[in-house]
C-alpha cells in the first residue's frame, strides 16, 4: 500500500513568499491596479470574447482577497499582544500540529508564527474572512467597518470611508456574491450561468471599496495616529532608529561594564567584541542601503533606509541580549563554596 505523501508546510509557505512582491496587505492595490487595465480594455473588447474576460474579474478579486486577509492575520500576529494572544481561539488550533522541523524554521526567523497561522486558516469566503479577523481583533470585523470613519489629510481616503458607509450593506452583499462568482467561474463549465457586465463590474466596485475600508481600519488599529506624509514617515523613520540605536549603544556599555564587574571567569575580550559590533555596523549599512536601493533619488528613501536600520538594530539589541543573559543578570556564581 503506497504510504500518502506528508504535506510539506514550509514549502508551501515559501513558495509563496517568494512570489509575493512586498509580501504585506498593501499589496492589493498594486494588483487592483493592474485589474483596473483589464476593466478598461473590457470597452474596446469584442462582445463574445468580453464574456469571457468578465469571468476573470471576480476569480482575481477573490485572489486579491484571500492574499489581503491572510497578510493581514500574518501582520496582525506578528505585531504582539494583544493580537497573538488570541491565536488559540482558532478552531483549527485544536488540529494543528506544529512539528520540530517547523519550530526550527521559526527560531532561524525563516518563518513566523504570524507565516505559519496565516497558512493554516481558510479565506474561502466573507464569513471566513471575518471571523479569522474578528478573532484577533476580539470584535465582530464587519460591524466595526460599519462603524469607521477614516480621517486624514487626504480628502480621498476620508470620501472612500464615506462612501462605504453610505452603501455597506450593498457593498457587503457585492462581496458575498463575488465569491459565488468565483466558485462558479471555477469550479463548473458555467456555459447556462448568466454574465451580467454591469454586475460584475458593479461589485469589483465595490470589493475595492471594502478592501480600502478594511486597509484604513487595520492600520488605524495597528499604528493609530500614523503619519502620513512622506516628510512625516521620514521623520518618524529616522527617530525610530535613533531611540532604537541609542539603546543599542548602552546595552553594548551594560555587556562591557558588567563583563568586568564578572572578573576573569565572566569576562571576554572588548577589543575582539568592538571589533565585532564595527563589522556588524558595516553590514547593517549596506544591508539598509540594498532594501531601499529600488527608491534611491526618491522621497521615500530615506524611510526605508531608516526602517530597515531600525530593524537590523532591533535584532542585534536581541541577539545580544539573549547571548549575554547571563553576563547582564544580577546573579553571580559563588566558586569559594
């Protein structure tokens, strides 16, 4: 008897990633974008073959939201508490069994708890989609969107959360059927089903404006009182990493000081130790310079070059924490007895 095949997890989870642009819920927009295009062509497209094209609109908008909702259960997770608390409310946590090998990816930050609870959960359709929300957020998703007014600097923004609030009803209702859609499209030859242009289109419509809603919730929920401005990212940016550097430089001072407090048997030798922390400050510069290097001469350089600085420092304040525990604890060992 052929024995079935173990499903492998961390590929999958990888193969994705590795397909995902930023990997992170904004992405949807670049995609609707690109959506956008095929809606335009749809006008100067022959009648029997624009069918068949409108069949395409709802399979991509459900795409657009199952890789949205799953990024934003991963971010949600991956933020803290209270968020990752809640990870055991799911009803597939009681069936999930997480093996050596996936705890090994996670502990080498290959994956992330928030990587790995995404993948496991079902996007299947708006009830999915809220309750895996809901979950971590301890709130019923959909009447908080109800509920949400975005304010911002941006009339824009502030008119889409508008306009949601004005037609939530029937925008919920063009999501529900989007997904009907999609399981039509997909899964029958669907040859008899009715293709109505002006309800297909009249529901991506409106699944772009719930995806916006949703996207300025969970950031408000996330990062209230953000900025919004490039100036003011950038200037957020570089104060995040200057907090984080500034920490960085006086636990170096901790390990030094109390190394020697130690005496011989604790101690290390801080001319190797600086040398190291300078070689490590080289890699953290270049490694910033490469992830902002795809907007170098552009406004939001300096954002991401100050974020991915941030970022490498966080995990250095980290490393060097867990390696020295012992050397920053107050205990001591008493050798004489």
């Amino acid at each position: 008897m052929k024995m079935k095949k173990k499903r492998n997890v961390i590929e999958e989870i990888l193969a994705i990633k590795s397909r995902a642009k930023f990997e992170a819920r904004y992405d949807y927009a670049f995609r609707f974008g690109e959506l956008d295009t095929i809606v335009n062509a749809l006008k100067a497209t022959p009648e029997h073959a624009r069918k068949e094209l409108l069949k395409y609109i709802p399979i991509a908008t459900v795409a657009c939201f199952e890789a949205f909702f799953s990024a934003t259960v991963k971010e949600l997770i991956d933020h803290g508490k209270p968020f990752a608390d809640r990870i055991g409310k799911f009803n597939q946590a009681a069936n999930t069994r997480i093996d050596f090998e996936i705890l090994n990816e996670i502990q080498g930050k290959t994956l992330t708890i928030g990587d790995f609870a995404a993948h496991m959960l079902s996007f299947n359709n708006l009830d999915d989609l809220n309750a895996n929300i809901s979950t971590l957020i301890d709130t019923d998703m959909l009447s908080e969107l109800k509920r949400f007014e975005k304010h911002s600097i941006f009339e824009e923004k502030m008119n889409t959360s508008r306009e949601f609030l004005k037609h939530s009803d029937e925008v919920i209702k063009s999501v529900k059927r989007t997904f009907e859609l999609r399981h039509i499209f997909c899964h029958e030859y669907s040859r008899s089903a009715r293709v109505e242009e002006a309800e297909i289109l009249s529901n991506y419509a409106n699944c772009r404006l719930f995806l916006d809603q949703v996207n300025n919730f969970i950031w408000e929920l996330l990062y209230p009182g953000a900025p919004e401005t490039q100036a003011d990212m950038n200037m957020e940016a570089a104060a995040d990493f200057a907090e984080l550097d500034k920490a960085l430089t006086q636990l170096i001072i901790d390990i030094k000081t109390k190394s020697e407090e130690k005496g011989d048997m604790h101690n290390f030798d801080p001319k190797i130790f600086d040398k190291a922390i300078r070689s490590w400050k080289k890699y953290r510069k270049d490694s910033a310079e490469c992830a902002a290097s795809p907007v170098i001469g552009g406004s939001m350089y300096s954002s991401l070059y100050s974020s991915a600085m941030a970022d490498k420092t966080r995990e250095k304040i980290e490393s060097l924490t867990s390696e020295f525990a012992y050397t920053l604890s107050e205990e001591d060992l008493d050798f004489e007895n």
